[in-house]
C-alpha cells in the first residue's frame, strides 16, 4: 500500500515535469511569450523541485 507521503511525493514531482514542459514549450514557441514568461516558468521549477527535494528528505527521515 502507497503511504500518504509518497502521493504527495509523485505529485510534486509531477508538477516539476509540467513546469519543465511547459517551460521547453515556451522555448519553443520564442517570441514575445517566451520574453515575458521565460523568468516566471524557471522561477516556479526552482520552488517546486526545492519542495520536491524537502518531501523526498522529509520521507527519508521520518522513514528510519
């Protein structure tokens, strides 16, 4: 059975995996979106791999 803390631990790292997409999308897309979002998407895949990072630490701790 899948504890509490992994499901939050997969649906962080989920949302990394959309951010990251979405930030290579913007790559992609370059232009006038790309100038105004590029800073803001790499700024929210640092916070969220930082507490995907903290959970995955968090887990290991209380694990022992």
């Amino acid at each position: 059975m899948v504890s509490f803390s992994y499901i939050v631990l997969f649906i962080t790292m989920g949302a990394v995996a959309g951010v990251l997409f979405w930030g290579v999308l913007t790559m992609a897309r370059g232009g006038e979106y790309n100038f105004n979002w590029s800073n803001t998407i790499m700024r929210w895949r640092i916070i969220l791999q930082a507490l995907a990072i903290l959970i995955f630490v968090l887990i290991l701790l209380f694990s022992r």
